[in-house]
C-alpha cells in the first residue's frame, strides 16, 4: 500500500523540474488539460522559479500517462522542458507519431526515448510527483503551491502579482 | 451530517445498471460514501476523476468507495462511461434524495446533495464524515487516506 494520508507539499528537491528565476511557484499540472495549457502558456514566461510535477488524470485525459511518461523520457535526455512546452502549446498533436517527430526536433535518441517512456523508471517519478499532490490535497488541475500554501482561486493572477513583487520597482 | 457513532442508515439504491445495491452488501468492509451534487458537473468530474487515480489503493484497505447522487441510473452509467469510472454510483432519485437526506447531506434550496464523503464502518457505524463548505470545494483524496487510517 501506498501512504497517502495528508502531507504537506513537498520542498523542491534535485529531481523536481524546475526553470526560471523570481519567487518559488510549484505547479501539478496534466499535460491533458486544457485548462492547464492555457494557464501554461501565462504563466511561463513570468519571471518565477516554476516547478511542474506531474499530476495526470487518466479518467478525465487518457492521454495523460503517455504524455508525462513522455516528458519524463525527454527529461532523461536532458529535454524535459522543450517537450513539456511543446506538449502544452500543441496539444492536438499528442499521438505517437507526434512525439517521435518532436524527439527527432529535439536531436534525442528515439529508440532509447521509447524504451524510456515505459520503463519503471519513469513511470515511478510521474508516480512520485502525483502522490506528493493527493498527500497535499491536489484534486483537480492545475494546483499551484506558493511558500507551501495551495492558491485556490484565479492563480494565474496570484502568480503574476507575485511575479511583480520580484520584478517591479523597489523602495528606498 | 450524520454524527460519528451513529449506525449509518440503511439504504437500497439502484446502481448505474439498474441493480440493487445495498449498505448491508458492505459489511465487513468499510464503505466510503461520496455524495456528489451531479453527473458531468465540472466539479464533479474533477472529484470522482481523482478518486478514481487512488480507487485501488482505496480498495487495498479492505473498503470500497461508492458515490451517491440525485442523477438518474442512466446519466450514472453515462458518466460512468464518459470518465472510465469503476466505482459504483447509486442513484437517489426516487424519492428524490431521500438517502441523501438521511445522512444530513442534502441542500434544499438547491434540490441535491451538498459535496460530502462519509466513513461506515465495518460494523455499519459513520466513523469519519466531511462535509465541505460549498458545493464547489472538493474534498482531497488525503482526507479519505487520513480517515481510513484512523
């Protein structure tokens, strides 16, 4: 059995993905939430310390699995990030064949990515990600954590405000 | 909500096939309830989606988990369909949410049950019950993890 009782969000650790400069933001998202991708797509570019953990609803996205798996695979050649991006910013281009073209636009290993992407490895660090998020509460995409404290309503605004604080002008 | 200790009401519903489905099917193990405002409602789906990601390691501690609402067994079924769900959906249409009622979850202004996750017991004893504070909050997965470990 798996321990899921309550837990607060984990600390970043090495093994989360993290990108960006600016106040801390942890991010579960699925890369088969639209929702998500929107959201995605505002905040990336804000000038924070985002880290993405995975957090696929199969029931509601079956592509979900697939595509963190994919990203995981990605993440072992060193791209995590070029395929999270593009999985968020093309989301009609999920099948297969799509994300082979996007390894081979990536220059990676396309037989060492497939035999990544069902691998234990990867499957238990999607796995690790998604439990940290039901321990802390996580019950539908995405779900933002700032300095430990979920931001339950409109948090792409929470985010870019706390984004202005780090790049705005300063006092005195 | 119902009070802890009580013994948890009796009830025989129609599931998402049509087929009877009885709190004295559970005994033995510990049931947990979710009354669910409706079928295919955003949150909703949100709710039953996550409790489907950890139904296995639900049932891994010797309970099940069913959900309850107003819907008929013919939107269940659909929606049961639409998300991939295994768990049973109870349908408490006629009398309209009378087994809802019976658990102190029910919302009258609103004609259904409020967002609600209840604990029996082995015995059939309400040992944990989470009522949230609107409709649209969800209850996390770690709450029923925290209950089923008491």
């Amino acid at each position: 059995m798996t321990e899921l009782t309550s837990s607060a969000v984990p600390p970043l650790d090495a093994d989360d993905h993290v990108a960006g400069e600016g106040p801390e933001a942890i991010v579960y998202a699925d890369f088969g939430c639209p929702h998500c991708a929107a959201v995605w797509a505002r905040i990336r570019g804000l000038p924070l310390r985002l880290c993405l953990r995975h957090f696929p609803m199969a029931a509601k996205h079956p592509r979900a699995p697939a595509l963190h798996a994919a990203a995981e695979a990605a993440g072992l050649q060193g791209a995590f990030w070029e395929m999270a991006d593009s999985l968020f910013a093309e989301r009609g281009r999920v099948d297969d064949p799509h994300l082979w073209e996007r390894v081979e636009h990536f220059g990676l290993d396309l037989e060492r990515f497939n035999s990544d992407r069902p691998s234990e490895r990867v499957a238990a660090r999607v796995r690790r990600d998604f439990e940290s998020g039901i321990r802390a509460g996580v019950s539908g995409t995405p779900t933002a954590f700032v300095a430990g404290r979920p931001v339950r309503d409109g948090f792409e605004d929470a985010l870019a405000r706390l984004a202005s604080l780090a790049s705005g002008p300063r006092g005195p | 909500m119902i009070e802890l200790g009580e013994t948890a009401p009796a009830f025989s519903l129609p599931d998402q096939d049509g087929n009877r489905v009885s709190l004295s099917d559970f005994a033995g193990r510990k049931l947990v309830i979710a009354f669910y405002p409706n079928d295919f409602s955003p949150v909703c789906t949100d709710q039953l989606s996550v409790y489907q990601e950890v139904l296995g390691e639900i049932e891994s501690r010797n309970a099940a988990l069913v959900g309850i609402s107003v819907d008929s067994p013919y939107a269940h079924a659909a929606f049961r369909e639409r998300l991939g769900l295994t768990m049973a959906l109870l349908s408490d249409f006629h009398p309209k949410g009378e087994v809802t009622r019976a658990y102190g979850a029910w919302i009258e202004s609103r004609g259904h049950g409020n967002r609600s996750l209840v604990l029996v017991d082995e015995d059939g004893i309400v040992a944990w019950s989470h009522a949230s504070p609107t409709p649209v909050e969800i209850p996390g997965a770690n709450l029923i993890f925290d209950a089923l470990a008491r």
